[in-house]
C-alpha cells in the first residue's frame, strides 16, 4: 500500500487545522462547516484562512496557509474549485499532509472539471499529501470531537463503526440509524469524488484502526475492481465489511453517472464479488445502517438456529416467517427444555418455538427464560420481541382527566417494570457467548456522557425484521471466517 | 349479511358502556383498560361492574349489568373466562346490543376453552348481541375518544384509517407507523379469536364506514375462505384494503396455530386469492403500516411513470433502483421540460431524472420544480426526496461553545427553511391530481389539537424504499380499479 495514504492519520487525529474559505456568511459552507468544527468541541488549534478578515468566527484568519505562524495537519478547502489548486500549492509548500476538498466542480461537471480534477491529484500526490473529495460532505471523527463536515449541528457520539460512503446525504442517514438506537461511530467519511483516496482505501485504513469494529460502505462505482475486491478480503479477514451499492439498475447507474461521475458496474456481478470477497451484501439504506450496528458488541451466532421469546404471540408468528424466509432455522425445542419453561411461565402457556410468554405484565420472567434457551444448546441465537405502542408518544400525565381520577403513577409503573427487567442480560449474553436479538419500542436511554464514552452496547431493534436479517447477516459473517480461519 | 352484524355501531359509537371486571389493582387489565377508557376522555356513562365494591376509580359501581338503572350500549369483558358466560346472561337480560371480550382461555387453550367458546358464541346470536374477541385487546375510536383496550395510556388521534388484527401487538405496531408520522384511525379492533364477529365482518363494516378512507388487516387465518374473499372483493371495490398474513411458512403457521387457534392456510394461495380480489398484500408490519397511511389524502398515480427530485445525488441513485426493481418507470423528461428545469437550476445542474437540486441551501426552488415535473404531463407521480441527519436528534444550541461564539441562530434558519419550502405544495397537488411522496427526516409537525380533526395531510414517508413502494402499491391499485370500473 502506498505509504502517503498513512497520511489519513492526519485527517482523523490532526493537531492542527486550516479552514480554506472561512466566513462569516449565514447561509455559505464555509461558515457552516467551520461553525460545526467549533462547536463541535474538536481542541485542537483551528486557523480560519481569508485574505479579507482579520478574524473569523473570533479566531485569527490569515491571509493563505502560508502565512500561519505553527504548523498544520489537515486543511478544510471551501474556496471555488479555481481557487483550490493555488490554495494546494500554499499547503504542500507549508507541508501539511492531509487536505479535505469540500469543494464541488471536477469530475462530475465534465471534461473541463475532469482536467482540473487530474492537477489537483499529481500536485497532491507530488507533494506528498492525501486528498479527500473533491465533491464530499466531509469527515467525521468524535473521539477527537472532529466534525468539520456538511450535516448541519449534528455530533454523533463515538463509537465503534467506520463508515466510508459515495455520497454524503447516505451517510448521514446510515449514521443516523446508529445513533437513533444508541450507538456511535468511530469515523466516517464522505468520499466524494474519489480523486486521491478511494473507498478501497478507507476500507484498508479501518480494517487497521483499532477503534473501528465493523465497516460499512455505500459504493455506486469503483475504477480497479481487482484491487478493491482485495482489499475488501483482506478487510473481512479481521472485521464485518457491510457493503450497500447504488446503481443496480440502468436508471440507477444513469443517475450514478451524474452524481459522482462513477463508472457503470453492473450491480449483481458487484454484490456476487463482494460477497465472495466476504462482504455482507444490503439493499437498502436501513439494512445497511441496522446491519452494521448490529456488529457491535454482540458475540457472533454459530450457527442459523434460533430460539424466539415473544410478548405477543402476533409478533412470534411474524418473526418465525422472516427467519425462514431468511433461511434460518426456528428450532424445535426438546422435551428437556420445554419442562423447564414450563415451571417458569403460566399454566395456559402453548408450548413450542416461538416461546410465547403470555405474561401479561410479569416482566421478570423475560431474563430465566432467555437464560434456560442459552443455556439449552439447542440454538445458535436467542431473539426477544416486545413490542408496543411507538416510542415517540411520552406517557400523558392523566392526572388531569375530568373524572377527577389520578392516575399518573401508571406511566411510573410501567417505565420501571421496563427498566428492571433488562438488569443482567448483557452479563448473560457475554458470559454464555450466546447472541441476543432484541426488538423492541420499549424507550432505554443511552448513558448521557456527551458523546465521549465509546458505545458498545447491543443495538436494540427497531422492527422483528430488521432483527431477524441482522441474525442471518452475522451467521453468514460466521460460516465466512470458519471456512477461512 | 347479518342484521345483527349493525350492532357494531353499537360498540364503536356506544352512548353508554358497563365494564365487567372494573377493578383498583394496579396491575390488572380490569384497572389498565378501565383507566384508558376514562383517562382517554370518553364523554358517555361508564358503569363500573363489581360485586364487591361501592365504587372504582371514583365511579359508582353496579353489582352486575342487571342493576344498572339505564341503558347500556356496551359492555367490556376483563373477567375470568369461567365468569363470562354469566355476565353475558346478565346483558342479554338487559338488552344490551355489542360485547368486547377481552378475557383469555377460550379456543386456544384447547377443547374445553372451545366448548365454553362455542357457548358464549351461540348465547351471543340468540340474544342479539355481537361479540368482540374473546383473547382480544379490545377496540378504538378516536372520534368518540373511544379507547378500552390495552395498549397503556395510548391515544392514537382521530384520522382516515381503518384497522383490524388477529393479534393486538401487531395492531399496536401498524397503527404506530401511522402516529409516528402525524397520521390517525378512524377505527380498530383487536379482533381475538374471532369466536362470533370474524376478519371478513369486520372488513365489510369498514367498507360501509364513511370516516374511513382505507382498511388495513393482520390475518393469521380464516375459517371461510369462500365468504372472506367476496367480503374483501366487495370492499376493494370502494376502498383500498391493505393485508398482512401471518403464518406463511411452517414455523409460522405453527406459531399462529398456537396464538389463536387459527386454522393453517397456504401463505402463497391466501395472498394471490386476496390479491386477485383486488387487496394490496404486503410482507412486513411497516410495509402495511405504511402503505395503509400512503393513501390518505393523496390522489392515485394513474400509471407507473414517476419523476424523482432529489436533495441529494446518492437518494436519487438509491430511488432509481428501488423504482425499477419494483416495476415503476423512470421516465426520460423531454428536451422541454429539460430546459424549463435549466432555467431554475444552477449552471452545474446535470440534466436527468432522478432531478438532484444540487442548491445547496436554496429551498425555494422545489416547489416550482415538482410543479414543471407536475405540469409536464411526463409523468403519473412525482417523488421528492430530503433526508439529512435523523429527527431524534434537537438543534444543540451553539451558544455554549468555549470559544465564546454565539451561534444559536443557525438552528433557527435551518428550521425556517425547512418550514418555508413546504408551504403551497399540498394545493398544487390537489389542483394538478398528480400524487407526491416526499421521503425526509424533516420534522414536520402535525396540528397540535388534541387528536380531534381529521388528519388528512399525507405521509412523510421515513425512507426512501417505503416511498416508492407506496406508489407501486396505489399504482397497482389504480390498475385494478380501472379494469373494474
């Protein structure tokens, strides 16, 4: 691998930043971006660069990379694409060794963008530094509180999951599953053009960095396929590769074409390579966000058998449909272990898999009996459904009904009956190396910690589907690794 | 049908309603379900039945349905299953027309829960009455601030939609699909066992229901499948129905078996006869939720032509795919209706469909290019796509940085962008009859009133996929209706 693209350290952990296009304009990127970098929190020195402002923002601007009186690690670069390469040139003569190019109007405009697309690339690489973008929304990286990047005041908290995607609004919205369920990211980056550093590239960079788990990448083209379907197997070697490809169709691939000017791959040769390489094939942009987070901090399912626990027997029904559907397999249970569940659950229980717990509010049954299914042998994964009413509606205080009734201690009863019941699952889980699927509207507050803990506990299912492909996803990750290792 | 099949009215609209089983004991459903009806703000009588108390929850209580001194509309069963027969006898003394039998250990629980079943069932029909349930979660409407069932503290508002399921988490969930997105019902049933009013009955009221615009429906299994389908036939013909079968493979049908006592039914046949008469079948408890919401408020694609506008390059690829994957055409726009877009559309603006605005932060534009795609005759539908970071996640106020920059002003333009763009869009497709399905995480509000008016604005679709399959399911449904008509 080329050494210069070691440089990517300098864009996720630098020391110091310059801010090319600094301002102060409302509604221009260049303050937008520079306002998220600052607010964000990142520490470390920020130089806004503007031959017209003698501060931006409440910081010293400078006229041009030049004149910063310390050195720089990373330069942001929000000016127009004329003004980018005479900016580049300031930076390679100050010997900084990693640039982000925000900046749109290369590649993807035609031709005339093309050429000076091709300059940026040999002035960058002849002076030793890595580009990323052009074309793109950024990079992201919490554990350094660095988001000098497009999504507007928006700090996901750190994390275990890379994310490298060809288009930044898909980015955001697979970042965004992660953290609407908890979880955080260790860096992210837009790639944008792909000018210098390409997604194979990235994926090499965080199948090497030890704060990343599982990558996910959203790729609508790639120029060697050779090279990058070897660095997707090398990648899958050491962690979960979860690849979503845009431009499957001819209106697909059209419509690539205009976005990043990406070369028409046919989608379904794609996916089979990818998956030959190890890679865990999605479709859509919620499985691509669900699967990759469903990675993180869960031990990997040895097998395709499953035991389902369900709070309503509709829910069973649904779930043992997926999974089969999914080729899973929902295992009957022996005799042994139905005499078991039997003493735990009441006497109309219907024995069978699903285990339907038919409860009606006894939440403390839920952990001996997920224990008795981990303990069986019988299954490879144990998955729980709890699911009522959606999350968004808070509990109506209805003290306040006319009947003149206070009733408020039912919302109380009921978060703590929630709260209790999960106490001990993850120690099981971890101790039996059992994996547990939860799917559940039921509301579990991630630590409030500001963002700087780093997220490792189990993804909670939005939906019994989502839960149900991400069993089927690990369990394939697995039967992969077995067959190599 | 059945004249005594009306008496529905009686429990969707009853003027007064007794409750067997009323009880204080926190915990049980004779308390939780009491407590929704009252707290949900229900304006008729309420006759708590309990021999052993002079009041509950502060409402003077009767020591059976006999003793009330006035008429009642509607009695609610949360009573043991060996108590119910009596009770019924009581109501039936006492004229009452509709029962919502809530209690368990009926049919499912095997022989003897079938013969004390089919007691309740023929006592039922000989005294006039109609029978919701038993082993149900009970029933829903909004219009009345009806709600005795048993999702907690759970007040969906009033709106257009019309559901019943043969299992109550999984109504939960399907109505939490359309709540989530500012959406009501105008009707639900948990339908339970089914023992006396069954899916296809209540299919048909829902059809003959003038505040419901589309039925959706949760089926594990049906007794007559001959009278089913002419039920569903008869009300695809004014209304769409939406249908979700549980129990499409072994395991399935297996677990339904278990959960009501459904009969086994072929997944595949069941879904092409409904499908052949003219219902939607869709694969996933989101998929129906949605699809079900999709046709409120919104005019039918009158083909599979759509034209796809698109905040962000990547969705327009994603779109591109999903369209044609499921059927839909992307059409290639006209050299005129190119060049009406290039004169709204930045110099860099590259011509196509998908349309990707490419603005930046000029929101203004998209009203006026839906309304060149609307107007150009091109198309049967226009989707609009716009997702940036997740909703969950409130503007941080910038204020507080370290660096003493204050900053908060950039939440606030975002959302006043965010509102302006959206204003007049509605009009313009009720004028021009093309339909839109805008997929964005912008928050947009519903009217906060209460959940007394109809809320007929249509769907924000949460993802992409979900936007484009809502438009293959009302495309298909117009093809239907046209062969019909």
């Amino acid at each position: 691998m080329d050494t210069r693209l070691n440089n990517l350290d300098y864009a996720f952990n630098p020391r110091s930043i310059a801010f090319v296009g600094a301002t102060e304009t409302l509604r221009k990127w260049g303050f937008l971006i520079l306002n998220n970098l600052i607010t964000g929190g990142y520490e470390g020195e920020i130089y806004p660069v503007n031959p017209n402002r003698e501060t931006v923002l409440g910081l010293r601007a400078y006229p041009s990379v030049r004149d910063i009186p310390a050195e720089v690690d990373l330069v942001i670069f929000t000016v127009p694409s004329r003004q980018v390469l005479g900016a580049l040139d300031d930076c390679i003569a100050k010997g900084v060794k990693a640039g982000v190019v925000i900046t749109a109007g290369f590649k993807e405009l035609g031709e005339e963008g093309a050429e000076l697309e091709a300059v940026l690339v040999r002035k960058g690489r002849e002076g030793g530094m890595v580009l990323i973008g052009p074309n793109c929304q950024g990079i992201c990286c919490p554990g350094n509180r660095l988001y000098p990047w497009m999504p507007i005041l928006f700090y996901p908290p750190r994390g275990r999951i890379g994310y490298v995607a060809q288009s930044g609004n898909i980015l955001n919205m697979l970042i965004g599953h992660a953290v609407n369920a908890g979880l955080g990211i260790s860096k992210a980056v837009s790639s944008g053009n792909e000018a210098d550093v390409k997604t194979g590239d990235y994926l090499s960079y965080l199948a090497d960095d030890p704060d990343t788990e599982v990558i996910v990448s959203y790729i609508e083209g790639v120029n060697d396929g050779r090279s990058f379907l070897e660095r997707v197997r090398s990648a899958t070697r050491v962690k979960p590769v979860v690849v979503l490809k845009g431009g499957r169709t001819r209106a697909g691939v059209s419509a690539a074409r205009s976005h990043t000017g990406a070369m028409a791959v046919s989608g379904r040769l794609f996916e089979a390579a990818c998956r030959q390489a190890g890679a865990i094939v999605t479709y859509s942009i919620e499985e691509a966000g669900l699967t990759a987070a469903s990675f993180v901090g869960r031990p990997l399912p040895r097998g395709r058998r499953v035991g389902i626990i369900t709070g309503g027997g509709g829910l069973g029904v649904i779930a043992a449909d997926f999974c089969t559907e999914m080729g899973l397999e929902v295992v009957d249970l022996s005799p042994r272990t139905l005499s078991e569940l039997e003493k735990m659950l009441p006497d109309w229980w219907v024995p069978g898999n699903p285990v339907d717990l038919v409860a009606g509010l006894d939440f403390m049954i839920i952990k001996p009996v997920i224990e008795i299914l981990m303990k069986s042998g019988e299954m490879d994964a144990v998955m729980f459904l709890w699911i009522g009413p959606p999350r968004r509606l808070e509990y109506k205080d209805s003290s306040d009904n006319d009947r003149g009734v206070n009733m408020s201690g039912v919302g109380k009863m009921m978060d703590q009956l929630f709260r209790d019941f999960s106490v001990g699952i993850d120690e099981l889980v971890h101790e039996l190396q059992v994996p547990l699927y939860v799917a559940t509207s039921i509301r579990i507050e991630p630590p409030d910690d500001d963002g700087q803990t780093d997220r490792v506990q189990p993804l909670i299912f939005p939906s019994v589907e989502s839960a149900c492909r991400a069993m089927h996803a690990m369990a394939e990750y697995y039967e992969y690794r077995s067959a190599r290792d």
